[in-house]
C-alpha cells in the first residue's frame, strides 16, 4: 500500500485544485520557506481524521480553508483528497477496487463529510481502516518539525516513551500495569 496521489482544493495556501503525485520510493519536496510544504503534510493528516486544529496550527477548524490573500478571495471550503495504491490489499477495504480513496471537506458554515471510496461515511470508519498499519491519525509515521525538536530536548525517560510507542510496546506495557494493578 503506498499514497500515490494527494488532490487538495481551498487548503491552507492551495487555493488552486493542487495534485501532487508521489512515485513508489521516497519522495522530496523542496522549496522556500512560506510555499507550502508543510500544508501539504497537514492537508495528509487532515484527511487521515485529524481532530486538533491546533496541531495543524490554527486555533479552530475552519482555519485550514484558504483565508484569501490581497489578490484573491477566501474560499468556503477545504477539501483534501488522498488515494492509496491498495493492489496488496493491505488496507482493509475495498475487495474490489485496488485503490482506496479518501476525502474529506469542510464548509465556513460547519458543515462537514468523509468519503471512503466516493460514499459518506464516518470519521470512525476512517480510523478503523487506518488502525494499527502506522498511518493514522496519531502515528509517528508523521513527524512534524516541532516534534522533532521536542524529541531531542525531552528528558530521556519521555524519549524512551516515544520509542517505545514507535515500537509498539506502549501498548504492551500499559496493559501489563493494569493487570498487574487488578
Ligand atoms: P518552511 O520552509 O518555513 O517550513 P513551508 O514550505 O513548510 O515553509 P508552510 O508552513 O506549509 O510553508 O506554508 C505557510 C504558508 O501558508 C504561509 O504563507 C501562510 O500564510 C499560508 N497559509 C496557512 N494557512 C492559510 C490559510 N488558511 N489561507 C491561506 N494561506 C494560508
Ligand atoms: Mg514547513
């Protein structure tokens, strides 16, 4: 399963309908500070169900659409949309189709939808089918630039804790203490 395309329209500074491709493999994307490489991480971790508006540093949800700029309006709406190259099925999803393709939109108003392969459906459901492959919406496979700096100035037992939970034992570990505590 790899991410294959991203299509994001009214997010952050991407007024314009954007389509970034990604090859299989690793891919860089470079350019001056302020173009927008960060928003298209955020716009990814938008669409995987991100809930904290200030972790995609805005103070309130609405913030990520395109607030406009001296030469062009603000827009209504975000909506991101992200597609997965699923031909090993790894995700869960689709039995048929080998891509699974997720998108998410948000209106000025509130008004809000998740499609999972073109249908409605829940924030939930977005999570369920990301849930322990390492690509949700909490997982260290997204690492922003503040966090990086945060990991090397923490005190060495929370660094351990981000190890561990990048090594899955987290889970492991605060399940042992709650049986030891029975
Ligand atoms: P750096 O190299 O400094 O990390 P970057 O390429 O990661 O820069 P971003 O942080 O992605 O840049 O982009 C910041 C730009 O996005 C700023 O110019 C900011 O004004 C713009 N921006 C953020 N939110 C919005 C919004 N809602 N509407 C319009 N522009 C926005
Ligand atoms: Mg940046």
């Amino acid at each position: 399963m790899y991410l294959k395309k991203m299509e994001i329209v009214g997010f952050k500074s991407f007024a314009d309908r954007t389509k970034v491709e990604f090859d299989q493999g690793v891919t860089a994307i470079v350019g001056p500070n302020g173009s927008g490489k960060s928003n298209i991480v955020e716009a990814l971790r938008w669409v995987l169900g991100e809930q904290s508006a200030k972790s995609l540093r805005g103070g309130k949800m609405p913030d990520v659409i395109f607030s406009g700029t001296e030469k062009r309006h603000a827009m209504n709406y975000a909506q991101v949309t992200a597609y997965f190259d699923n031909a090993d099925h790894y995700l869960a999803s689709s039995k048929d189709n080998e891509d699974v393709i997720i998108s998410r939109q948000l209106y000025r108003n509130g008004d809000a939808e998740f499609r999972l392969n073109g249908k409605k459906c829940r924030l939930r459901d977005i999570h369920d089918l990301f849930l322990d492959t390492g690509l949700g919406r909490d997982s260290l496979s997204i690492i922003s630039q503040g966090r990086i700096e945060a990991v090397f100035n923490s005190k060495a037992e929370d660094r351990r804790a981000i190890f561990e939970e990048a090594a899955g034992v987290l889970k492991f570990k605060s399940r042992r203490n709650e049986t030891e505590s029975k």
